[in-house]
C-alpha cells in the first residue's frame, strides 16, 4: 500500500510531536519537608531555574508526619529527600535504616553533636525555640519569661499549642523537660508534674500550625512554645502581632537536619538538590528570608543579616542522645496519661 504525501506528513507530524515529547520530560525530584510552602516554593524556582530538566515536588507536612510516612514508604520510597526535622528524628530514622549515606563536601564545617557519626543525615539549621505572645494582648514584660512561669496558675487556659504528637518542634521541648529533670534528680517526676501544669494551663492543642497562628493572633490564647525562626516569618511577612522571648532558664536549641531517603531513585539528584540548598548562597537566603541560623561554621558573618548578630540566647545542655531513644515512649505517655484536651 502506498502513502499518500498527505499521510507521509502526518506520520512525520506525529514522530516530531513523539520526540518532543519525550525531549520535554522532566526528571521528578520529591522532598519531604514541614519547612512550610514559603520557603519551599522559594528553593523549588530557585532549583529549576538552574536546571530547567527538573521537576521538583514537595509535601509540606510536620516533622511527625515525614517520619512516619518515609517509615511507611520503605520498602516501595516515594520521596528522595527529607529536608528538616529534629535530629532526634534523623537518628531514629537511622537506627531504623530508612536513611541512604552520604557525606556532602562541607560535612568538615559542622560540628561533630550536629551531624551523623556515619554520615546518614547532616545539620542545616540550628533553631531555637521561644516563647511566643500576641503583642496585641500583652508585652514582652508581661510575657512569661521562662518555661517554669508559663506553667503558672496566671497563664491557666491562655496557652495554646500545636498538637505535639505530630509536632518534632514540640515532641522536642517535651523531652527536653523530661531530660532535665533526670539531669537534676535523677528521675522523670519532675519533667512530668511541669508537663502536666503546661496541659492544664493549654486551652487548645491546634491540628497545624496556621491554626495555631490563627489563634494566638486572636482574642483568648495569648502564648505558646514554638520556634523562632517560624514567629518571625509570621510576624513580618503575614503580620501576624506576635512578640517572643527567649526563656531565661536557657532555650531549647534543635538542631534542624536533612537527609537522602534510602532506596532513592534519583540518587545524584538527590545528592545534587541536597548541596545546592545547603550551599553557603542558599543558607544566607534562607537566613535572611526564613530567619534560619546556619549550622555551617564557615559562614562569612558579614554576609548574614543584623537580626542574627542580635539573637541574643543561652542555651539548655541537653542530651540529645537520650532523647532520640526515649522520645517515642515519652510522647505516648503524654497522650495516654497527661493530654487532656482536643
């Protein structure tokens, strides 16, 4: 049979559109993250700007929530990079195998305490956590001014807070308490009795975040326990009136890490997307933009912003390594025996 010139034309139209098709498809890259939609839609252009062949997804969802869904996931990985959650979390994710290796080429510039001993996952941020307040209700001299005082009877039903279980921010400072009390006395008693003061003292446990915001903007709860970096970014870019201060009894300083999820697919891109926002450019963005603190030692201080060089805090020893192994157990004793609100 032979082909007609119009046939012939079609056929080539169709292998032209074929090859096209297939020249435009772009490799995907998936990033778990609770980082928040800002900052990832930022490094999300930023990345496929410079490599306009990569399709990067992200799921922003609490440091909780990654965890368990990588857990979940192990034995089929969706995603290809974690990027932020607690370090205690990296390390269980570890233990658990659930991590690929990978040393990147500054791991030289963060300290031995903010990073895996055999390079599973690394430190980006350090992150301190504050006590926060509706400035429009009350002043930084009327706030709590440490994490004894926000347990007090005169902040009763004027707390709110993210609900801790799928919270690290929270799952973090619980521990913590717990931590110090067993550094102090040798026993858990007294990081119990203060965690159970801070449930009836907390009018609501909020599902995320934005709900959480929503309300210490509002007219009742007036504090909460979060991270700074966060409080910032609503305060100045979503103008939320909130203030915060650092507790005088010493701030609870995560360390913020990322990692390479075990069983990528996309391992070099993973690895290439892992140095790229880790780099000493994306890290003065993030800080300046995200108000995030640079675990990297090697940071010029002259490039980083002025609120930085103001951060004025003490921080808790705390052993994280407890932490890591304890939390989990803690955290289910809190929702079975202390929690006591929706």
């Amino acid at each position: 049979m032979k082909l007609t010139f119009t046939r012939i034309l079609t056929v080539a139209a169709c292998l032209l559109l074929f090859s096209q098709c297939n020249s435009n498809k772009k490799e995907k890259l998936v990033i778990y993250s609770p980082h928040g939609k800002e900052l990832l839609s930022e490094f999300e252009k930023s990345f496929e700007t410079k490599n306009p062949n990569i399709d990067i997804q992200w799921l922003d969802m609490s440091s909780q929530q990654v965890f368990d869904r990588i857990s979940n996931e192990s034995k089929n990985p969706q995603a290809d990079i974690w990027w932020g959650a607690p370090a205690t979390m990296f390390t269980r994710a570890e233990k658990s195998g659930l991590l690929e290796q990978y040393k990147p080429t500054w791991a030289d510039q963060i300290p031995a305490s903010a990073k895996s001993k055999n390079d599973f996952w690394y430190g980006t941020f350090s992150t301190p956590q504050v006590i926060a307040f509706n400035s429009n209700k009350i002043t930084a001299d009327k706030a709590p001014k440490d994490w004894n005082e926000i347990v007090g009877p005169s902040w009763k039903g004027k707390v709110v807070l993210r609900n801790p279980m799928a919270s690290g921010t929270l799952r973090a400072i619980f521990s913590a308490m717990l931590e110090q009390s067993i550094k102090r006395t040798g026993k858990e008693d007294e990081g119990w009795n203060w965690l159970k003061m801070l449930d009836t003292n907390t009018a609501i446990y909020t599902a995320d975040p934005t709900q959480m915001y929503a309300k210490l903007g509002g007219d009742a709860e007036v504090v909460t326990i979060w991270n700074m970096p966060d409080i910032e970014l609503q305060k100045n870019k979503n103008k939320y009136p909130f203030g915060y201060v650092f507790p005088q009894n010493g701030t609870v300083v995560l360390t913020d890490g990322i990692a390479i999820v075990k069983g990528t697919k996309h391992l070099a891109l993973a690895k290439e997307f892992y140095e790229f926002v880790t780099s000493k450019e994306s890290l003065i963005t993030q800080a300046e933009k995200f108000y995030r603190i640079p675990s990297r030692t090697d940071m010029e201080k002259d490039k980083l912003p002025n609120w930085l060089k103001t951060a004025n805090y003490s921080a808790l020893d705390v052993n994280w390594d407890i932490i890591a192994e304890k939390e989990a157990e803690w955290m289910k004793k809190w929702d079975n025996e202390v929690h006591t609100k929706n």
